[in-house]
C-alpha cells in the first residue's frame, strides 16, 4: 500500500507505478461499490499488486493484511490518528509476514513529520522550531 495524501500527486504515482505493476487507486472518488470490489480482490487475488490511496479513506474498519509494506509517500500533516489507524490496515489476526513501514521524504522536516505522527505528537512543535531557525 502506498499512502499519498495529495490527490495529484496519486494519480501521477499510480501512472508510473502501472509501468510495473498492477494498481488501484482508492480515494474520496472511488465508489463504496468500488472500493469494496478492490479491497476483495487485494485480500484475495493476486492483482491488484499494488494500491495507491489517500490515507484518509483507509483509516478505519479495512482488513488489508495481504499487505506487508506501506509507504507513505508524504507525512500526512497533523492526522496522527489517521497515520496509525491506516498503518494498522495490514495488521490484524491474519497477519502472515512481517510488516514493513517506509517514509519517502527529501527534508528532514519531513522527516521530523514522520516522527510526530509516530510518536503522536504536535506539529506545532515543528513549525514554532522552524521560526526559531533550529534544525
């Protein structure tokens, strides 16, 4: 699973990742007849391989543990909720393999991003720091 929280930037990394591999993309436009369909299918066939979703739709109530990996494209800013309830689809009592949870970032702001979320705790922290010129 590949967390993108920008609608943009999904579509443009589903296209890609289509070069090599089969993707779904779930969000706030796919269908609840649609998103049923593709949540079946990647529990229990072999495609989709791949889905690109924005978190937000992906918090709450979903068994995915056919995954084993979740990327997270971009922090989800100020949704530390969110970020652990969709890092949680792929954990549950059918869980067979080892998870894994990877963070794309190119700052180390994002990278403090993710740490926030991890540890549930402010962002304000983070912006107050950046006035502040620390690092």
């Amino acid at each position: 699973m590949v967390f993108v929280p920008f609608t943009g930037v999904l579509d443009a990394l589903a296209t890609e990742l289509r070069k090599k591999w089969t993707v779904d993309v779930v969000d706030g436009r796919t269908s609840a007849g649609k998103r049923n369909r593709i949540f079946r299918d990647f529990r229990t066939l072999p495609n989709p391989h791949v889905l690109v979703c924005h978190p937000q739709v992906m918090a709450h109530g979903l068994d995915l543990t056919a995954a084993s990996l979740s990327i997270w494209y971009a922090p989800i800013i100020g949704k530390n909720e969110i970020y652990l309830q969709a890092n949680a689809r792929m954990d549950g009592s059918r869980q067979k393999v080892k998870m894994d949870i990877a963070h794309i970032y190119a700052t180390a702001e994002e990278r403090r991003s993710y740490k926030v979320l991890k540890d549930r705790g402010r962002f304000q922290d983070i912006v107050l720091d950046l006035l502040k010129g620390g690092r």
